[in-house]
C-alpha cells in the first residue's frame, strides 16, 4: 500500500466497516474486547495482503468481511473447548450413589456368607486375587477356587428361582 489514494480508501473501509463487524462477533456471542480484537486482526490481515490480493480478488470487502467470519468462527471454536466446570462446584456434590444397593444385599438368600463377601469383594470392591486372598486370610490359588465356586453357586441358585418363577431368563450358557 504505497499510494495516498489506498491508504484513505483503507482509513474509510475501516470506518465504515469496523462497527458492524465488532457487532456481527458479538452477535455470536463473542465479548466486545474479543470482537474488537477479531476485527483488527481481520483488517490487519487486509493490510498485510492488500497488494496480492487487489490483484487477484475482485472484492475485497468480501474478502474482509469473510476473513471476519473466519476468525469468529476460529474463537468459537476455541471457546467451546475452553468451558471448564470449577472444581468447587463439584467439590459439594454428593459422592454417593442413593440408588446404589450393595451387592451382599442383592445376592440370593440361599448362598452362603463366605461366597457372599468373595463375590463381592471380586466384583464390587474390585480387588485383585492378592487383595482379597489379605483380606480373607487365604492363598491367592485359593481365592480363584472359592471364587469359581462362589459362581457356581450363585449360578445354581439363579437359574432354579428363574425356572421356579417360570421366567426362562437365564444369563448363563
């Protein structure tokens, strides 16, 4: 830009145009400082490129006013990845679960205590073999056969109350 006559059509482009763009980013919900900032970023970038593309582009305004939407829909972008939820929020939410039933309190009546506490520090709890062979007092090789029959037993016991009830649901192959 080198010509008098550019720079005053430059000065008058961007007084004309520099309001609606600021509105147009903050119709999109883009903070004014934000929206002001986008549209000098868009004029600069016309200034910058000004003599390549007053060649090859018939319409510059366009041009500008596309750039402007890019870089609205660039912030945008960013934005929404920028929502964050404050930890304090979730700092006083309770931790837990009201419907949650414990799984010794669901398992059937007819298996036993031992097969009972077994299952469900294995699926509940979510300890490892070693885990629950320290809690139990027992070998890890031990753990894996009370566990297998722990199933077996609950596996009985499942299927003969679905059969008794006449519900022919069964989990089980």
């Amino acid at each position: 830009m080198k010509d008098i006559d550019e720079l005053l059509w430059f000065q008058e482009l961007y007084l004309r145009f520099s309001k609606p763009l600021v509105q147009l980013s903050c119709r999109a919900g883009i903070e004014l400082e934000i929206s002001k900032e986008i549209m000098q970023q868009a004029f600069y970038y016309l200034l910058v490129n000004y003599d390549e593309l007053k060649v090859w582009h018939p319409n510059l305004i366009g041009w500008l006013i596309k750039t402007n939407s890019n870089l609205i829909k660039k912030e945008l972008g960013s934005a929404r990845r920028k929502h964050e939820i404050p930890l304090a929020d979730w700092l006083d939410a309770p931790t837990e679960d009201h419907y949650h039933f414990p799984l010794r309190d669901i398992l059937p009546a007819g298996l036993s205590e031992r097969h009972k506490e077994i299952l469900a520090l294995c699926y509940e709890d979510q300890l490892s073999y070693r885990e629950i062979a320290a809690r139990m007092n027992i070998t890890e090789g031990y753990v894996g056969v009370l566990l297998g029959r722990a199933r077996q037993e609950f596996k009985k016991l499942y299927e003969s109350e679905n059969t008794r009830f006449g519900r022919g649901i069964s989990f089980f192959s």
